[in-house]
C-alpha cells in the first residue's frame, strides 16, 4: 500500500513539501518523514483510505508533513 502510494503521489506531495521547506534538500528529507509516519500508522491509514479518494491522501499527507516529528516543538 505504502510503495502504491508513494509512486502515486510522490511527485505532488514533493512539490508541496518544497512549498513549505524553501528548498529541494530539506522537501526530500520531510517528504521521507511524512512516508515514515504513514507507515508507523498504516492501520488508521487503511482505515482512512476505505472511506477517502486520492485527493484525501494528499490532504492527509499534507497536514503529516507539516505537523511536528515526534520529540520535536
């Protein structure tokens, strides 16, 4: 699900990170960290994704990318 995913909508949602990191660098880093927390809740994700469409990912990924990694303020 999570490869799927990303080949899907890599191309986006890197795009969107570079939106908000400034830099190509920084957006690969958050885009990697956005996919890791997808994987660490895979089951609210296949939970989420029986109820949503394509568009919805993006929305979620989105507001993973920019909340705040675990550990951090």
């Amino acid at each position: 699900m999570i490869t799927e995913l990303y080949t899907v909508y890599r191309a986006e949602l890197l795009k969107y990170c570079c939106m908000v990191c400034g830099n190509i660098s920084d957006a690969e880093d958050l885009l990697q960290e956005t996919f890791m927390k997808a994987l660490s809740n895979l089951d609210l994700l296949k939970n989420w994704a029986r109820k949503n469409d394509g568009p919805g990912f993006i929305r979620w990924q989105g507001t993973c990318s920019t909340m705040p990694a675990e550990g951090e303020q």
